[in-house]
C-alpha cells in the first residue's frame, strides 16, 4: 500500500524505460548490409529499404512509461495505458522483458523493463512497488549491526595492539 500523499509531498518523476540510442547504429549496418542487393539488382530488392526504416522506427517509438498513476506501454503499432489498480504483479521470463500480470488473469508485455530496471521503477510508482536491492541492502545493514563478527570480532569495530 503507498503512503499516503500530503501537501509537502512531493510526486516521484516519471520513468521512461526505452532503448539505448546506440540500437541506430544497428539500424545503420541494416542499410549498409541491405544496399547491395538494392543496388545490384533495384527491381528485385528495392523493398528492402523498407527494413532500417521500420528498425529505426522501432528504436525510436518502443518504450515504457512509469509514473505514480501507472504504465503507459508503447509499442511499434498501438499504445496501452495500464492504472496501478489494474496491475496485481510483474512476472520476469528469462531472456525477455517484463510481463505485468492484470487483475483480469491476462499479461501485458513491458517493453524495455528487465529485472536490472526494478529501481527505476520502485522510485516512480510512488512506494506501489519495492526496491529489491534497497530492501536486500537494508537487511545486510540490519544484519551486519547485529553480528560482532563483521566488524573484526570486537563490538566497536577497532582493532588495537592493546588488545594482544
């Protein structure tokens, strides 16, 4: 459940989760290594140029959108809006992006959104959504304060020659 809001509160930003600008150099290989063929031969392999178009299109137009009010999932073709209250939890495939599982029982594909992205999106969802690292690094912390081991065998954490 997020905190509730106040006036002295202020909104988390927006996260947009897109892909690296270097996928256009990609785009770019695309047009070199489709030149030949269009360039041998036009009337066969003219279509061809449409294929670092559509790269590069899709470069610029995929991404995910995190704010405190939700999802916003852009893909090549169309655009889903998705509330908070609409999402019961976020699913990670190996080798894949993200899926967010609705209250329906139906899943939608975040593009971009890997499990590396997690604190990206903790910090804008306004508290909707946990920080795995921070809550594994405060519990280390907890940890480590409690065991006298991990500070050198001595409550303070100073070693000195006095005590040989």
């Amino acid at each position: 459940m997020p905190p509730e809001p106040s006036s002295h509160t202020k909104n988390p930003p927006s996260q947009v989760i897109r892909i690296s600008p270097l996928a256009y150099l990609g785009c770019a290989f695309l047009l070199f290594a489709v030149s030949f063929p269009i360039f041998g031969w036009p009337e066969a392999f003219g279509w061809l140029i449409i294929a670092p178009i559509i790269a590069a299109v899709w470069v610029a137009r995929v991404r995910t959108t995190v704010t405190p009010d939700g999802l916003t999932v852009r893909k090549l073709i169309r655009s889903q809006s998705l509330s908070w209250s609409q999402i019961t939890g976020f699913r990670f495939p190996k080798r894949s992006w993200a899926r967010a599982t609705l209250t329906d029982g139906s899943e939608v594909s975040l593009p971009v959104v890997t499990f590396d992205r997690l604190p990206q999106i903790a910090a804008a969802s306004g508290g909707r959504i946990t920080d795995p690292y921070a809550a594994a690094a405060a519990a280390e912390e907890s940890a480590n304060q409690g065991d006298p081991e991990s500070n050198g065998g001595h409550p303070t954490g100073n070693q000195s020659d006095a005590d040989d």
